[in-house]
C-alpha cells in the first residue's frame, strides 16, 4: 500500500474571502461591524431562521445561548440539562453562563442523550435541556422538545458539529428555541475562530447582542456608528440613564466577532454546498466500508428520517475486540491517519468536573465510549484514494491483530 497522509482538518480561504480581508485591512475597519452583519444574515438565510448572532467563538455560543435564561428569571445555579458524553466546551459553557449542568447518559446506536432517562433528573430547579448533536448525527429532537414542553423547559440545540443536518425534514439549530454554531478551522463553515448563534425569537436575538458586549443597553441589528460611524439618535433618547452604550442592564461577555472572521466566514458561505457535498459521501462511503469491520468495531447509521451532518467519521471498539483503542489509534498515526479520541464522559472522565460528586460507573454508555471512541477526518480535502487506504489499513491492523 502506498502510504499516504490524511490530516484530521483542512480550511478553505476563497478569493472573496482574501478580497474582503484586504478591504477591511485597506479600509482600517476591523471590530465588529457591516460584514459581522451580512455574515449574519446569510448565516440565518442558510439555516431558514429570522436572527443570527455572532460571537467569538462556539463555546460563547452555547453560553451566550444559555444567559438568556436569567431574562426570563432563571437564577444563579439553576439546572441545564446536558449529554454526559460531549466536548467539554459543553459542560464548561453551563458553568461559565453561571447555571449547574445535569448529565444524562447517552445511547450507544446514536452517541446523542438518551431521551428516556432524562425525565429523572429533572427538578424544580431545571430550566433547560442541551442536545449536543455529537458528530453531526441528530438528536431525538421529537421526545426532547415533547419533554420540555412538559415541564416548561427552553431547547437549546448544541448545532457545533452539525453543518448540513437535517432530523425528519428540519434543519437542525432551528428546531429547539435557540441554536448554536462553532466556525472553528475544523467545521464546514469557519471564521478560523467564531461562533453563532441563531434563533426565531427576535427578543432573544436582542438579549444575544447585548450579552455579547458587557450586557450593553446597545442592541439594534445594524449599530450605526459600527458600520458607517454615522450619528446615533438613539444614544441620548433616554434622557434619565444618559448615553445607552454605557448603560448596563445585565451581566454580560465580551465576545464579539470581528470584520476580519466574517470576511473569511462570508467567503465559505459561497462554497458552503459544494464542501457539504463532498463531506458526506466521503462519511457514507467511510460508514459503508466499516461494515466489513463490524466484529470487532462499530459506527453510526444514517437513518431514513435524518441526514447526518458531515463532521467527522467515528468508531468505537468492540468489547470483543482483541485490541485496544489506543493500540489502533498509534497504528493510523504511523500510518499518517490524523485519529482522535470520541471526547470524555465529562462528569466521571474529565477531573475539572469532580466537585459534582459523579462517580464512575454513573454514566456507561458515555464511559465507554469515552474509553473505546476515536474519530477521523472527512473534509473536503479527502479523497477516494484515502478513504481506501484508511479502510485497508484499518483491515490490515485487524487481520495481524491476533499476532501481537
């Protein structure tokens, strides 16, 4: 076999997206202002809802989205509901929006949480529920939003790996109250950091833009002395409180996206369709190779209502297998195959989380994937000829795998 290289990642920087930099560079126009705006408003085009909110990255996201709470009187310490299995921004983002995060285990045909011990561990103190779409792959939004309704609950979507998913003919991010985005380098829309918010309630959409900068009474969609320096007749109207921009009505972040991230952001939205394309028939043509693999590992479907989100191929080794997770991922490192674990159960394998008295064993499902998971690339810069030769690899370690 040829030996090739197959990073986890790659970015695409289109000619627009150089222009638009040049521009703001030549222009001396780089904080927030008219390209964060247009950068917005194709993003909420793109996923068919009325408001979109950018911050500086997905983890603000997802806390941002969260903060909204203490408008509507959720107090300090009040619950969230989140997957025990995640990246650890998702945990981290309950703790930093100032709430408690509540781990429900997740299932193991889908990665996601499991819908049917979520009811248990809700308490007069839960405000809301966090599906993660784990690697692109869509939560059970039905049964999550049918129990939110029940108890009153706010659906917050964590939508970072989940560019081009669809769940029974939905877009996902615009399915629960708010939706939130990472455009990290490695997914399908990037701003090389940055996140976004989207959401159809125009009056979360305000609190969002106020919270972004120091909780600000300045909130309008388009800021006028952002994009043209123009003169502000709202600045001075409230002739009580004095100038808005430094009136503060809630705690708020520092986070704001810059002109410089929606330039490149802009760009990708051009060519969104085509990376998106390529994305997932390199994921179903990994999916349809790894069934040969079945003894020993296994991988996620897609199902007849869904459309995965392509983010990235993952795998778990078998209970039965005659080898450890770590033995193949070293296996496709020195075979030039960029593999990386499938994440942590956070409250029983992720030691920051320890003060919330979880104790292993509390989570199996999350547990052992955490242990046995890894997960690679599918990026547009991948080709048959690599998947070909990852599956053989992967067949290679498998057929000498006894005689170690």
């Amino acid at each position: 076999m040829e030996k090739m290289k197959i990073p986890f990642g790659t970015v695409s920087i289109t000619d627009k997206s150089k222009l638009l930099v040049q521009d703001c560079l030549d222009k001396g126009r780089i904080s927030s202002g008219r390209l964060v705006r247009k950068f917005e408003e194709e993003f909420a085009a793109l996923i068919g809802v009325k408001e979109a909110v950018a911050v500086s990255s997905g983890t603000d996201a997802d806390i941002l989205a969260l903060a909204v709470l203490h408008d509507l009187g959720a107090k300090r310490g009040d619950e969230i509901i989140v997957p025990a299995l995640s990246f650890v921004a998702t945990g981290n983002a309950v703790l930093h929006a100032g709430f408690t995060p509540v781990f429900v285990d997740v299932d193991m045909e889908t990665l996601n949480i499991d819908p049917d011990k979520i009811e248990a561990v809700i308490t007069e103190r839960t405000r809301a529920i966090m599906p993660v779409h784990l690697m692109g792959k869509p939560a059970p939004m039905d049964e999550i939003k049918i129990i939110a309704e029940k108890y009153n609950l706010l659906v917050v979507e964590d939508a970072a790996e989940a560019y081009g998913a669809v769940y029974k003919g939905q877009k996902i991010a615009g399915i629960g109250d708010m939706g939130a985005f990472s455009l990290y380098v490695a997914h399908i829309i990037t701003t090389a950091e940055g996140g976004i918010i989207v959401t159809d309630n125009e009056e979360y959409a305000e609190t969002l833009r106020s919270l972004r900068s120091h909780g600000r009474a300045c909130k309008c969609k388009q800021c006028v002395s952002n994009i043209s320096s123009g003169y502000c007749e709202k600045r001075f109207s409230d002739k009580e409180r004095g100038d808005i921009r430094f009136i503060f009505e809630r705690i708020g972040y520092s986070c704001k996206m810059n002109e410089l991230e929606a330039a490149i952001g802009i760009g990708t939205l051009d060519i969104y369709d085509e990376i998106l394309e390529k994305r997932h028939s390199n994921l179903l043509t990994m999916i349809d190779g790894f069934q040969q693999f079945s003894e020993y590992l296994w991988t996620f479907k897609e199902e007849s209502h869904e459309r995965i989100g392509p983010h990235a191929f993952p795998f778990v080794v078998n209970e039965e297998a005659p080898f450890t997770r770590d033995e193949l991922m070293r296996y496709l490192e020195k075979n030039g195959i960029d593999a990386r674990t499938l994440f942590s159960s956070i409250p029983t394998q992720c030691r920051g989380y320890a003060f919330l008295g979880y104790k292993p064993g509390d989570f199996p499902n999350a547990e052992y994937i955490g242990k046995n998971g890894i997960h690679i690339g599918v990026h547009q810069d991948v080709k048959k000829k690599n998947i070909s030769w990852f599956i053989d690899c992967v067949g290679e370690f498998i057929k000498n795998a006894g005689k170690r």
